[in-house]
C-alpha cells in the first residue's frame, strides 16, 4: 500500500477513536529533543548551528564562515528545515546562504531549543522535513542583571549584557552583545587565506594581500522585550531584536559579506480562560527584514577594470497567525488561521553602479493557511493529529514569469502508546509540503544566465517515524526509525547543459538515531547518540547517474561525560565522531571526505549566585579535518582539482566569565 494511502487510512481509524471513553485530559506534545539554559550553556560563541550539531547527531553543520553558519538535519536542509524564534519566521537574504535563517538570532538571547524531527507541525508554513523552533529568553519580575565577558583563541572577544525587571502589570528586558574574531586556523596551522593558497584556489578570488589579516567577522545584536499583564488571564508580549554583523568573510566562496543586518518584530497577545470555547486564544503579528550585500571587494578580482562586483539582496516578511485551544469533550482541539508575505529583491552592480541584471526579480510569497490539531489521552495510549490547508501564490515583477500557484494538504498523527512504566512506543506518519522558494525559481547568474526554472513543482514529504523510549531510574533511552518519501524534491543538477539548473525528482530517505542517558551516580551522567541516515534518488535529473542523494552526512556519534562536582557546578568531556562520507553525490559536485572525532572539554564552576566562570577547549588534539561537503547548489570555489573544502577550526581554547545581581 502506497504511504498517502496509508496515511489517509490511519487518519480515518484515528477519528473513530473519538467514540471511545477517556481516563484523563493531557496535552500531548510533538516528540522532539530539547536544548535547554542555551544562553548560559553556549558560552564559545553566538553560532547556535555550532551548539547544535555538538548536543544533536542527526544535525551537521555546513560550514562557511567562523559565523553564520547553516544546518543540515537528517540529511535535509535550507527551505526544507522550518527555523523560528518564538513563532517568527525570518528568511535570509543570501541565495548562497550566507545568512541561514539560525544566523540571524544569538545564543546568548536563547532559553531553549526544540528540534522536531518530520513533518509533525502544521502551525506553521513549509515545515516539510523537521523544524528547530527556539524560546528566546523573557523578561522577570523583579530587578536582574547579567554581564558575560568572554575570551578564546584566534583573538575572539565578547561582552554580553541583560537587565530585566518589573512587576505583575508589566516586566521590561533589554540585552545585547558584540563578538568579534580573527580568523581561525586548521589543525593545520592554516588560517582562511592559507587554506585558499593550499587548495589552488584561482589567484583571481583569492584576498588581495594588504587583506590577508582581517578579521573574519563582527557581530552585534539587541534584543529588547515589554510583557504587559492588564488582567491575571491576559499578556501582551512586544519583541524586537536588532542583528548586525559587519565584514563576515566567506573563504571558499568568490564573495564575503560587507555587512548582513536584521530586524525582527514580534507582537503577541494571549488571553486564558476567556470563555467555554476558548481556553487559550492567541494573537500574533510578526515582521522581519534582512539587508545583505557580498561582494568581490577584498579579493584580487576587484582591481580589474570593472572594480569590485556586488550581489545587494534585501528580504521582508510580514505574517499573523490566529490560534484557538478550547476542550471539545474529552478532547483538546486548536484551530488557526495562518498567512505570510515575503519579498525577496536583488541586483547586481560594479564600479559603474546597476549592471542591469536582478539576481532575484523582486518576487513576492503569499501564503494562506487553515489548520487545526486535536489530542487525547487513554488509559496507556494517546494521540495527536494535525491537517493543514495552504494556498500559495508567487509571482515577480518580470512580465515573463507566470504566477505560480500551490495548494496542498498536510497532515499527520503521532501516537503514543504505554507498555509498561518504564516503556513507551512512539508512532507517526505524516504529509508536508513546501514550495519553490525565488532562487529555485527565478535566480539568474551575473551574465544574466537563468539557473532558476519557474515550472518546479512544489516538494511533498510521505514519512514514517517509529521510536522505543525506556526510561529507567539509571538510564534513559530513545532509539528512532524513519523513512520518508520525497515527492518533486528540488535537486540542482551540475550535469544540466542548459541554464536551467533545478529539477523535480522523486527520492528515498531513511535512517535510525539512538540516544541515550546513563546515570553513574547522582553526580556522574554520560549522555550520547548516534545517527545514521541514507538517501536515493528513485529518479534521475537530466544526465545524471548517481543516485546518491546531496547532503545524506554519513554516521555520527556524540557522547558526553559529565561530572557535578557541586550544585551548578561540573567538568564535562565530550567526543564528536563520523564515518568517512564515502557515499556522495558526485554528478552534483560533492566529493569523498575523511572520517574524523574530536575531543571537547569543558569546566563551569559557580562561586555563589553572582558569579560563574567557564573555561574550555575544542578539539583538544589539534586534528584537520572538514565536515561539510560541496555540493554545488551554493556558489564555491574550485582549487586545483575539486572543489575547496573549509576545514574546521584547530584547537581553540576559551573562557566566560559571568557576573549576575
């Protein structure tokens, strides 16, 4: 039986469910992993896709810069991972992804992260294949304050501050920080300038010399909040959060990043207990822009005749959502209404000013949404089932290019079901979508050559995921299943010979990740995961052969000993390995990439409630090694025979110190 059948099936037998009789009314909450304390456990610096792949296996990191780097989760990633900060969406403005939507939000102004793994969200638009969904820290009644200075190698700095304080009517919080850094060597002993010389980068996109020591960035950020509570049942929640970042180098493309600002509005008003039809009401009102110009400024290529060559794009998103918890019965049920507009502009320009070519064609996404979610809970079983209905429109300003229209149905059910106290099975199945975004559709190189191709189908994912959890007074552990069929999944084809570079295919991803707790004592716990995941394209893009599907990162393993020596206080050494990436896309520019494992060690002590200093050392023995691939839906530089890897950092040594009243 084909999955959307089955699906369909499940949907129906889970609605006769309904007849029967509950024991008790609980929320049941989507399966996911959770990051928890992130503003005070990710000290090393503000990139939380670094934190990320540390605490999760099943996330890597695409490495680009010594900041603002990307996410790839479970073998998926840009549009296909939902990013959002306290239910806001913000898009990057880079079509090379320079600034990945987690850039553009700090560590350092996180509570907590949660990372859902398949298509189980119907809230929010274009969660196809997971969503990382951050909380970002709130204000407190009473005064309080927190200063964070931190030092590390390749002459990082940071300084961090947060005041926040108020009373039962309103709280008000205010934070912000600046970090700045060199760049960073290789276990090698290779900064980003020697990485391009070993790897036969062209002379041509190499930095002019009298650049060759920049740093390779600064960042600086402001986030200010007012909660008011007119009544003890309602909550206004104001947000703004201010991101800019300056000359960000990106050594293994032919541009870096002159600058890359955000603004990110949020206005949210809940209202509890309002009637019998309404248990929880919400109200939200998001905005968001991002200004992003790259350019060939620092690099050789700039002295020619033409001077330096720029990429200016400029993003905006507007979105509201409407949610409504209310108890039918025995049930909890939450319907919404949902909608967003985005905007994505860019032109490319020299020393003469507009060369006459868009990159983006100032391309307008309209989104329109219904969904709703209803759960229950049984004497040893319970479920949640979510549907969703979009309606999507994107068109742009060149005459040329029809308007695009999507419509699509997503839903799942995610069961639990009780075997005992200490045993729980965990079932889902579920459909998402996502579309098209503008790059996919429209982008157009600098010589006007159009790579996008605007008759792409929107992506749909059919996938199953089956878990054991055991939960016993000494070890806690989760071992997961999945297996996810890929409908008109976008694919950028190298081996194309025409402009048109995107294509729909049909593909197959399937994996296992275990992770796990293990109490020694009441003070010595080991935690750990591993994650294997792999992926096949069940149909060919124009002259391709290989089947192997881009970015399906090969077996990872976390594991982590932790030692609390004191209340608040521990000592913990962490190990990071993978497999040799041995299967790869090769007709897509990916290549073979060596096995590697590092050591992490770290030591936080709390003298008393005011004062708290962490010292630490990635990569403890100095290894070279790189983690991501090159795959060539991002614009990379080739060396002198395949293209350049960036390699991790070395070993990089780092302290925080923490001041609180």
């Amino acid at each position: 039986m084909k999955l959307n059948k089955f699906i369909t099936l499940s949907l129906v037998c889970a609605a006769t469910l309904m007849a029967e009789e509950a024991v008790q009314l609980e929320t049941i909450n989507v399966d996911a992993t959770t990051l928890s304390d992130v503003s005070h456990e990710q000290i090393k610096s503000a990139d939380l896709a670094d934190a990320l792949q540390k605490a999760v296996p099943s996330i890597a990191i695409s490495r680009r810069s010594g900041i603002a780097n990307d996410i790839v989760l479970r073998g998926m990633r840009k549009d296909d991972i939902n990013v959002l900060v306290d239910g806001t969406k913000t898009y990057g403005a880079c079509p090379n992804r320079m600034d990945p939507p987690i850039s553009h939000v700090l560590a350092n102004n996180i509570d907590s992260i949660n990372v859902i793994e398949g298509p189980y969200d119907v809230e929010n638009f274009g969660t196809l294949s997971g969503a990382v969904t951050m909380k970002s820290k709130e204000p407190s009644k009473g005064l309080q304050g927190e200063l964070d200075l931190g030092y590390g190698s390749y002459n990082y700095k940071k300084i961090g501050a947060t005041l926040s304080g108020g009373n039962d009517l309103i709280r008000l919080m205010i934070s912000g920080s600046a970090e700045t850094s060199d760049q960073y060597k290789d276990g090698n002993g290779d900064d980003f300038v020697a990485q391009m010389e070993k790897s036969g980068v062209p002379a041509m996109n190499q930095y002019q010399t009298k650049y060759d020591s920049l740093q390779a960035y600064e960042k600086k950020t402001v986030m200010a909040k007012a909660f008011v509570n007119p009544t003890e049942n309602q909550e206004l929640r104001l947000s703004y959060t201010a991101n800019r970042s300056d000359d960000i180098l990106y050594p293994s493309s032919a541009m870096d990043a002159m600058y890359d600002n955000s603004n990110i509005y949020d206005v949210t008003y809940e209202i509890k207990k309002l009637s019998d039809l309404s248990k929880k009401l919400e109200l939200q009102y998001y905005a968001s822009d991002v200004d992003h110009p790259m350019s060939t400024y620092y690099r050789a290529a700039a002295t020619g005749m033409m001077g330096a060559m720029v990429s200016h794009l400029t993003t905006n998103t507007q979105g509201a959502k409407v949610k409504n918890t209310l108890d039918v019965g025995n049930y909890e049920l939450l319907v919404g209404l949902d909608g967003s507009k985005r905007n994505w502009n860019g032109k490319y320009s020299n020393k003469n000013g507009y060369t006459g070519v868009d990159s983006i064609p100032d391309a307008y996404t309209d989104n329109a949404a219904l969904f709703s979610e209803i759960s229950r809970k049984f004497d040893a079983f319970s479920f949640k089932m979510g549907v969703r209905y979009d309606s999507t429109s994107i068109k742009t300003n060149v005459s040329a290019y029809d308007t695009n229209n999507y419509n699509a149905l997503s839903a799942y059910i995610l069961t639990n079901y009780k075997l005992n106290a200490n045993n729980k099975l965990v079932f889902g199945i579920g459909k998402s979508s996502r579309v098209p975004d503008a790059k996919e559709l429209y982008f157009t190189s600098s010589s006007g050559s159009v790579a996008g191709n605007q008759d792409l189908k929107q992506v749909q994912n059919y996938e199953a995921d089956l878990s054991l959890e055991n939960n016993y007074d000494s070890f806690l552990l989760k071992t997961k299943l999945f297996y996810s069929k890929l409908k008109d999944y976008i694919i950028y084809n190298n081996k194309s010979t025409i402009a048109t570079k995107y294509e729909n295919i049909d593909a197959s991803l399937y994996g296992l990740s275990v992770n796990g707790s293990y109490f020694f004592t009441d003070t010595v716990t080991l935690d750990g995961g591993v994650a294997y995941q792999q992926g096949r394209k069940d149909t060919l893009a124009t002259n391709q052969t290989d089947r192997d599907l881009p970015n399906i990162t090969p077996l990872k393993a976390n594991l982590a000993l932790t030692y609390e020596y004191m209340k608040n206080s521990y000592v913990k050494a962490e190990g990071i390995a993978t497999d040799k990436w041995s299967k790869y896309d090769s007709d897509d520019g990916e290549q073979e990439i060596g096995s590697w494992s590092v050591l992490n060690l770290k030591a936080s002590h709390e003298f008393n409630k005011y004062v708290k200093l962490d010292l630490g050392v990635d990569n403890v023995f100095d290894k070279a090694y790189a983690i991501s691939n090159t795959y060539k839906d991002l614009t990379l530089l080739s060396g002198s025979t395949d293209v350049m890897l960036l390699n991790e950092p070395g070993r990089y040594f780092y302290t925080n110190l923490t001041l609180k009243f």
